[in-house]
C-alpha cells in the first residue's frame, strides 16, 4: 500500500482550523501508557494550563476524548437528570444542539430565541430564569453558526441565586477571546481544540466548580453486581459510561 499523501490547503473555516507546527510536531512523539509517571506529570501540566486557559481555579479542568460534541454531551448528560428543568437561550445553530442533548438526558427544556446574527439581552435571560427557575441554563457563549459573542457576564449571578447550574459552550470563542469562568459564575464550560485552539478535533477542554461536582456525585453509580441500569435508580443514573464525569474527574484529579 502507497504511504498517505495530504495535499496542502489553506483551510479557513470556523473549524476545523489550520494546526499549528508545533502541535504536529508533538503528536509525532512517542505513546506512553496511562500510568507511566511521565505520562502522570504531563496530565497535571495539562490540568494547570486548562485552568489558566478558562480563568479559573477549578481544581476539576481536564480534557475529554472525543470532538466538542463529547464535552458538551458529558456535561449536559452528567449534571440533567429526567425531569429537570432547562432553560436554553438560543442564537444559532449550537443552541439547537443544547436543546437536543438536555432532551436526550431526559431534561425538561424551555428555551427562548432570536434571530440569528442577533444576541440576546441579559436582562430578558435573567427574567426567564427568575421566571422559571430551572435546575440548568445551559447557553452558547460564540456561536459558530453566526459569529456572534453573547454577553453573559450577569448570567451566572442570576444562575447561582436561584440555586441553578450554569453551563457555557465555549467551542468557538475558548482562546480566541476572554472566557472568565470564575468572574462570570460559570458551574461548567466545554472549550474547543479544533477552532482558535488550532488542534485536531478529538480532545476537549472542560472545567467544572465543586458545586457541580458535588451535585453530579449525587447521582447514583451502578455498582458491581448491578446487571443493567433498569437495576438502579434511574432519576439519578447517569447513562453513559464512557462521558460520565463522576467516573472521569477520579482518572484526572490532581496527584497528591
């Protein structure tokens, strides 16, 4: 078989992007196993640099396997429960997505919109918040679709004093702009490698707070001996395996 030849493009779309020399150039190194200590340090290097990418001090900010779409469905999945009420604010495509992934979790979903190329008001989200007191506001903070940034440093405040979680999808504007986690009362955000990142879709940036951490290990695990999840409590199992992130924030938590 002929060794693989790639053609040269210029690629300027929204994503994926052109990767940067340097990423290409560590990708060509060589595999390690999960538990070589090497490996370990270069995880808790990856966690530090993921915090300062979102401004935060979250201890849990590590990366997932997987395209943005698997950042987004391991956060929406873990902290939505069936029943649960979701406020999506949208003003694009991405927002549709939100709307899918709350649904498919079981969630409750309410949303409001406007017209793409435009954002929403804050004022008019806070009022639907106070209005519905969701458990999630689940929003797009840039819209790929439009190329639009909606404003949403009020947002979590608002969030917080209803007793809600806020979650961001950062894909498109994560280290191309500010994204002010801690400042801006974010519980949980899900960056983009393959946009102003510059990197090969397949890995992606997440962070998320103590509280909804605190609130995701509530939700019942199935333990060994359990035969299916029809055996567990299914208003807190989490179904998926692979992006559940009780199982996931235990494989990157800082070493001691």
């Amino acid at each position: 078989m002929a060794d693989l030849q790639i053609n040269r493009r210029l690629i300027m779309t929204p994503g994926p992007t052109l990767v940067d020399p340097r990423v290409s150039q560590a990708m060509s190194n060589q595999i390690w196993g999960q538990f070589d200590p090497d490996f370990t340090d270069i995880m808790d290097q990856t966690m530090a640099l993921i915090r300062k990418s979102f401004s935060t001090n979250n201890r849990f900010s590590f990366p997932i396997d997987g395209s943005s779409r698997a950042g987004l469905e391991a956060v929406i999945g873990s902290i939505v429960e069936p029943g649960d009420d979701v406020l999506i604010p949208i003003i694009g495509r991405f927002g549709d997505l939100a709307v899918e992934l709350a649904q498919r979790a079981g969630g409750n979903v309410h949303t409001i919109e406007t017209d793409w190329g435009q954002v929403l008001d804050q004022d008019q989200i806070i009022a639907e918040i106070k209005r519905l007191k969701p458990k999630v506001v689940a929003m797009v903070h840039g819209e790929t679709s439009t190329g639009r940034l909606q404003p949403l440093d009020r947002i979590g405040k608002a969030v917080r004093q209803i007793g809600g979680f806020l979650v961001v999808d950062c894909v498109a504007s994560y280290m191309g702009t500010p994204v002010l986690v801690d400042d801006w009362q974010i519980d949980a955000a899900v960056g983009g490698a393959q946009k102003c990142l510059s990197v090969p879709a397949g890995i992606t940036p997440i962070t998320f707070n103590d509280r909804f951490a605190e609130a995701i290990n509530q939700r019942k695990r199935v333990e060994r001996g359990v035969r299916s999840a029809e055996d567990a409590d299914q208003e807190a199992f989490i179904t998926s395996n692979y992006l559940d992130l009780t199982q996931l924030q235990d494989y990157w938590s800082p070493a001691d």
